[in-house]
C-alpha cells in the first residue's frame, strides 16, 4: 500500500516527466520545421544571361506586365499607335507555360494592366496627347474607351486571365512600381527575386525592371514571354537589362526556368 505522501511524490514525478516530454516535443518540432523550411530555401540556379542566376522559389514572384487586350488585339491603344499586334502573339504560349508551373508551385502571381481613371484625372496631358485625337486615351473603340479601365480592351487576355487570389495592380504609367502598391505588397509577402514576363519588352517590361532593380529586386526577365512591336527593340530592350553584368537584371527564357523549377527527379530504388 502506497501512504499519501508517496501518492503525492508519484503524482510530482508524473507531472515532471510529462513537462519534459512536451518541451523535449516541441523542440523536436522546432528543430525538424527549421529541417522542412531549409531544403525548402535551397536556392535553385536559372540558366540565364550574362551568368546563371541562384533564385529562392520561396522568395520569389512572377510578374506578367500588361498582357491586356488593348495591346494584344486589334482596335485597341496598340494598334491606335500604329503598330501591327500580331508580332505580341508570340510571347502569350510561354507566359501560360510559366504562370501554369508558378501556379502549381504556389508561388505568387502578380499581374499588371496599364490604364488610366474614366475621367482621365490620373492621366498626364503630356500623356493623352500622343497620337491622333480620334484614337487618343479615353477615345471610344471598338473595345470600349482606349486604355481605360473598366472597358474590355483594359482587361487581360483571357489566356492568361487572372485567377481568385492573383494581386492585379493597376497602373497609370510605364512602370509598375509608380503610384501603385506593388513594392509593399511585394515586401509583405518577403519577394526577393522577381520572374519578368509581359509587353512591351522595351517600355513597360524595361520600365519596371529598372524600377525593380533600384528598389533591391534581382529581376530575371523571360526572353520568349516577352514581346515588342519592334523585334530590335525587343533585342536591344533585353541586351540593356543584361549589359554590364547584369546590370539592371539577367535575362534567361521560359525553358530554362521551367527546368529548374522541376521537381528533381527521384532515384529508381533498387527492387
Ligand atoms: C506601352 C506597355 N508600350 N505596356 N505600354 O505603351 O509597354
């Protein structure tokens, strides 16, 4: 028969030993989810120009710049400019390919559209009185009002169209970081490296990379996701970004990345 005091000094005991179990547990599970997040981190390396580039995937997003109808399609403020749309059709098969792996890997999507208010009030003079005043911003189309959103030719093409959950910044100028939220969104969500895809390669795809670079992002622009009215610009646009040693971002292509994006492949046990 056990007395009261050895019952208390069993009931002590249990105590101590369940205490030291849990935080002996919970230091286990510390020290494995550092284990899980650390091969997470292992940087993959993206064949790229001029040198191949080490990317975080978990510090990483994908920005699609302005695929949107009025740049893609005729009647919209593209083809209003003058330019033949079709040579932008190139860059949309490899820009789904990218966003569909970026979507499986649950990485953030961020998508852009260039457009201005109905009333024009964030539209610079400067700005709206380029191009023949028939066809200039804000003038009706066959997409609605030119560059305006809200109306159809604003939206993106529905190849690439957003989905639930995919940040859509909206932005009066060339790049995507003036008067928009892109870079706080960007820091919340603790992107480091930035996939570049959209059009146009030397305007706003050039634009935004050079904002990027100056707020501290390694951008990696995707050749083939990009596209120009103008095949030289489109050239001398990707040379600029990778000159000098990367000296506003690389340059790589949607192969490369979807390539190192790949889960390595698992060894064949031996049977
Ligand atoms: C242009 C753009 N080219 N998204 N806009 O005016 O590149």
């Amino acid at each position: 028969m056990q007395g009261r005091a050895g019952a208390e000094s069993t009931n002590r005991c249990r105590i101590r030993w369940l205490v030291a179990s849990r935080r002996l547990a919970s230091i286990l599970l510390l020290a494995f989810s550092d284990i899980a997040r650390s091969e997470v981190r292992v940087p993959v390396t993206v064949k790229a120009e001029p040198e191949a580039v080490p990317l975080d995937l978990t510090r990483t997003a994908l920005i699609i710049i302005d695929m949107q109808r009025d740049f893609l399609e005729p009647g919209g403020f593209g083809e209003t400019l003058g330019n033949d749309v079709s040579l932008l059709g190139a860059a949309v098969g490899p820009c789904k390919a990218v966003l569909d792996a970026a979507r499986a890997a649950d990485m953030l999507i961020i998508h852009t559209r260039e457009g201005h208010r109905p009333d024009l009030s964030d539209a610079p003079k400067a700005k709206i009185e380029r191009g023949h005043p028939s066809v200039r911003i804000g003038a009706p189309g066959p997409m609605g009002r030119i560059l305006i959103r809200g109306e159809p030719g604003h939206d993106i093409i529905k190849e690439l169209y957003p989905i639930p959950g995919e940040p859509v910044i909206d932005k009066p100028g060339k790049g995507a970081f003036y008067a928009t939220d892109l870079d706080a969104l960007l820091r919340n969500f603790g992107v480091q490296h930035l996939l570049v895809c959209g059009v146009t390669t030397e305007v706003c795809v050039n634009t935004t990379v050079r904002e990027a670079n100056d707020r501290g992002y390694r951008c990696v622009v995707l050749a083939d996701c990009c596209a120009s009215y103008f095949p030289e610009f489109h050239e001398m646009g990707l040379n600029m970004i990778k000159a000098q040693g990367a000296i506003f971002g690389w340059v790589s292509d949607s192969q490369s990345v979807l390539a190192a994006m790949a889960p390595p492949a698992r060894k064949l046990a031996a049977v």
